[in-house]
C-alpha cells in the first residue's frame, strides 16, 4: 500500500547506534514509511540495511530511484546520495556536497 505518511530520520555516522534503538521499537504494521538518510564517505558500503533488518520487523531495503513508498517499509540511502520524495516516489540524486 502506498505510504500517506513519512517517516524521516537523519545523521552521521554516529546516529547508527540510535537507529538500533529506535528501530526495533518500530511495529510492523506502521502505518508510514521510513527513510533514512546517513552520511557515509562515499567510497564506504553502507552495511546499515543489513545490520537495521536484524533489528527490524519491518522490510528494509536499500532506497532505489523511482522506488514508490510503501507503509511498513524502512528505506536506507545510499551512501554520497540525495533523497528527494516527489508524489510518494523516492528520487536519489547528487547535489551539492554540504559543508564539504
């Protein structure tokens, strides 16, 4: 079902350690989609879609362009990737680097 309602969370690095808080705490029949957006050097793999699914009892997947949001689901951007959200789409893009 397409997503009304958004859930969005944002960090660095950092943060990982209270997504694994946060996100076990989440139902599996939230009615929202969760994105989040951490900044990770570009050239690094993100493992946070693996290591938030152990935690989760929702779906978590990788955020991918054109991806419609679904309520229950976690969408996690890319690292070096801009999330933008047009009509329940999820878009990724590369704008301008933020403070460097």
């Amino acid at each position: 079902m397409i997503a009304r309602n958004l859930i969005v969370v944002g960090g660095s690095a950092g943060g990982v350690e209270a997504l694994m808080s946060l996100v076990p705490q989440l139902p599996a029949n939230l009615d929202a989609a969760v994105c989040i957006v951490v900044h990770f050097p570009p050239q690094s793999p993100s493992l946070l879609p693996q290591l938030l699914r152990r935690q989760s009892q929702m779906v978590v997947s990788t955020v991918t362009d054109g991806a419609s949001l679904e309520s229950g689901h976690i969408y996690v951007t890319p690292p070096d990737w801009h999330l933008l959200i047009e009509d329940h789409t999820c878009r990724l893009s590369h704008g301008p680097r933020e403070h460097g």
